[in-house]
C-alpha cells in the first residue's frame, strides 16, 4: 500500500482478505508519479522477494508494471484474463488474449522472480468484506533522493473540458 493520506486502508484491505498489509507512506506519494512508485516497488519487491506478484491492468499498473520488471529483470504478461497455479512446477499460469484475440495464450515464467503480471478488472472475484477478520501492518520507509524527482508537479487542474471535434 503505497500513497499518502492511507488512514484506514490497511484495516480495509485485511477485512477484503489480505493476511499481512506493507504500508510506504511519503508526503510524495500523493500523486501517482512513475520513477518514485517504481522505485519504491522495486526495493520492496527486493527486500520481500515475493514469488508472484500482480498488479492492475489500470493505466498506473499498465506504466507501472513493466518498468518494475525491467528493474528486476524478470517477465512480465499484461493484461491477464485468467491465473492458476502449476502444483507440480510451483509456477503462475498467466493466461492472456493472443493474435488479436482469436486465441488464448497460456504463459509461464520458469527462470526468473518474481513471477509479474498485470491483471484485468474483474478477473479475481472480490472476497466479502469480514470486519471480524485479523492481519498484520508493516511500515517501510523508503529512502527518496532528489535525482528520483524527474517530474514535479505543479498543480492538479479538476475540471471537465468541453468537448473538441478533433475532425
């Protein structure tokens, strides 16, 4: 759990079913910027060492995602409609959307971890909210320095534009 103002989302992700919750809270974290959430990500991921890990197939997870596995040299499949796990081999069975659709592709990263995968909205079914349920919190603090600030931003504009023929 990476962002800011998190108060309550851990609970909230332990009650979803999550067993033990990693919390990165910096004041930089407030808006979604692509080197520091990679960063932070990776050194996480590195210090972990989780055999599988899944992000969304949003457009933070769809920037996100490849830049992580780069950093860790390791595979990634994007957009995922299916997941299962190989018993006999320990593997990730990604399941995606090849030649245009037409077919589905089953992929598997034997060599190399963690196993990566971006996942489509609505693959894994969302388990029900059970306030009763307990897990554990961890805090990390990551160390940001100024060369990771390759952008800044300035403001944040909330309005709706009206529409532009772009004929």
């Amino acid at each position: 759990l990476i962002g800011y103002e998190l108060d309550g989302m851990a609970d909230q992700l332990i009650e979803y079913g999550s067993d033990h919750v990693i919390i990165v809270r910096n004041r930089h974290f407030r808006v979604y910027r692509t080197n520091i959430y990679s960063k932070t990500l990776t050194l996480i991921t590195r210090e972990k060492k989780p055999k599988i890990l899944l992000l969304g197939a949003t457009p933070q997870g769809r920037d996100l995602a490849p830049r992580v596995a780069n950093r860790l040299q390791t595979g990634l499949t994007a957009d995922c409609t299916a997941l299962d796990i190989c018993e006999d081999e320990g593997v990730l069975l990604q399941t995606r959307p090849a030649f245009g659709g037409n077919i589905l592709a089953t992929i598997v990263c034997r060599d190399h971890r963690p196993q990566m995968a971006t996942v489509r909205p609505g693959v894994m079914k969302k388990l029900d909210r059970d306030p009763s349920r307990t897990g554990t919190t961890e805090d990390l603090a990551i160390g940001l320095e100024e060369a990771d600030f390759n952008t800044q931003v300035l403001g944040i504009i909330d309005t709706v534009a009206e529409q532009t023929n772009l004929e």
